[in-house]
C-alpha cells in the first residue's frame, strides 16, 4: 500500500488552489495511505480527504524552521511518493521513492495549472473539496430548498482586494429586487472573524428582506456547504471565492490589483470583473500597492459587477 506525503499552503487559497492535484492523487491510489502538511488556516479544507491516515499542522516559524520541524515528524517513514507544492529543500532530504516538487517558472498560467505540472497533468485538475455529510445538513438547514440563494463576501484578507462594502450593498439590492437577475433570492452572507463590518452596508440596505449574515460565525467547511447551495456567488479575490469555485458554485471573482489570469476562479462556471482602470494601470499608480491602506477596486463599477452576475446567470442556466 502506498505512502503519499503531501505538502501543500499555508494559505486557505492557495490550498484549495493545489487541491486539485490531491484529489488526482485520491483518484489514482485509492488504497493509498496519504498524510498531508499544510497551514492551519487550511485544515478544515483537507481534513476530509479519503484515504487521510495523518494530518501535520505546519505553523510558520522564524528562519523557516517550520521546515525542520516539518522533516522531524516524517523522516522516520518510508515515503513512496512525496509530492511537495511549497517547493522546499527537505524533500531532498526524505526517504522516498518518488519526489514530485513545484519548481517556478517564468511562464504565466494559472495557478491550478500552475501546481497540476508537479505531476504532467494536462489538462489540469481542478480543485475539489470534501465535506462531511454533517455540514451540509447544517447548510440545508441554513438555506432550505424552494429558493435560489446569493451568497456574497464583501471582504478578503487584504484591504487593497476589497470592493468597497458599500457598493456590494447596491449590487445586492439590484439583483434581489423585483425586477434584478435574482429576483427574489435568499442573501447570505460569509466572511471570517474580524469581518462583520463589512455586512453592515449589505445589512442596511436591506433591513427586512431576513438576510442571513454568517459572517465570522462557520468552521470553514461549513462555509464550503453553505457557497455550494449558492445559485450565485460573488467576492473579492480571497480563499472563499477559491472554496465557492470548487465547490462548483457559479463563482464571480472581483479583482483590481491582483491578476485573474493567475489567481481568478477556476473553472468553467467562473467569471472576474475589473473596472476600466486595469491590471497594470493600477501597479503603475499604485507602486506600493500591496502596502495600500484601502480599496483599490474604487474604479469597478457596480453596473458593471451587475452585468457581468447577469451574464454569468445566464450561462450557466441550464449547466
């Protein structure tokens, strides 16, 4: 039986992102025994892999001694296969019959085809997340069946990559209105804890419609159910807009300064929007962008996020 140690993100988005290869591993080795090192903000994205035996929680440390602390707990194993997405050195230093590691490359691709190069994979996995039964009975019991549901996350993990909350309060109340897109639909919103604010203007807006804020109160897996019952999801560039495109949700993605064609929401339900400013436009004006105390979407309008969560709607209608 194999033994697959599977190194992946810190981050919540980066991990989904790589899931896609670990799902490929799941599929071909279904008798495989896999442990996974990833960050904790990840863990509740992967706990629920089949044929997980052992999960490591990798806590950053100074002077990367994460990593050392990391070979410790699997040198002692026989690895048939180690599969290392973060690209570190201590792959080199295991014993293993195969070693599989992410190295850069100038080529721009998406970040999913990106990590599927790892193993040759073409086309490229796409992300996939396993949920127990339990979180989506909790979901069900959130957002039950007999409605559309429009599931929105004003906030993300970088002030810069937020859509200001306001405006997301407006693009809710056109869709759900009489004579919106949605019309009619359930709004729930998600966020993680410290977020709240972001909900007020959404809140305000529409004080009696029995909007549903979520915000800071889900174990992300929870999150994951709650996107997957979604007819619509639109958000920043941030970890759940990445939970709702592999959950297959119709996923809208907004970005301003971070690039959709490396980071956008993979797969064919998906689409991004950016105001006219653009990509380069914004890095240009902004040369300290990633430093940028506040929104950096100021030039997406909110007809133009209205448009494009018609558009989307409309495409993915009878899919």
């Amino acid at each position: 039986m194999k033994r697959i140690l599977f190194i992946t993100s810190t981050r919540i988005g980066d991990a989904v992102i790589n899931s896609g290869v670990l799902d490929h591993l799941v599929r071909q080795y279904p008798e495989a025994r896999i442990t996974i090192a990833c960050g904790p903000l990840a863990q509740p994205m992967l706990e629920n892999t089949p044929g997980l035996e052992r999960m490591i929680i990798v806590r950053k440390k100074p002077f990367g001694l994460h990593w050392l602390g990391l070979w410790r707990r699997v040198v002692t194993t026989y690895w048939d296969m180690v599969v290392d997405l973060r690209g570190s050195a201590i792959v080199y230093l295991l014993p293993a019959r195969e070693r599989k590691v992410l190295k850069s490359t100038k080529v721009k691709m998406h970040k999913v085809r990106e990590a599927a190069g790892v193993l040759r994979l073409d086309p490229p996995p796409a992300p996939r997340i396993y949920l127990a039964e339990d979180a989506r009975e909790r979901a069900m019991e959130w957002m039950p069946p007999g409605r559309d549901y429009l599931v929105v996350c004003p906030s993300a993990s970088l002030p810069f990559k937020m859509w200001p909350a306001t405006n997301f309060a407006d693009m809710v109340k056109a869709l759900v209105s009489p004579d919106g897109a949605m019309a009619g639909a359930g709004v729930v919103i998600v966020g993680g804890p410290g977020d709240e604010d972001h909900a007020v203007p959404i809140l305000n807006c529409l004080p009696d419609a029995g909007i549903l804020d979520l915000t800071g109160k889900l174990y992300l897996s929870d999150v994951a159910a709650v996107v997957e019952r979604a007819r619509l999801f639109i958000g920043n560039d941030s970890g759940v807009m990445h939970i709702a495109a592999a959950m297959g949700t119709p996923t809208l993605g907004l970005f301003g300064p971070s690039d959709e064609m490396l980071y956008g929401p993979y797969g064919e339900q998906c689409a991004t929007v950016r105001g006219p400013r653009g990509l380069e436009a914004i890095k240009k004006e902004f040369p300290n962008w990633r430093q940028h105390p506040s929104s950096l979407l100021d030039d997406l309008r909110v007809e133009a996020v209205i448009g494009a969560a018609t558009q989307l709607l409309e495409r993915t209608e009878t899919e």
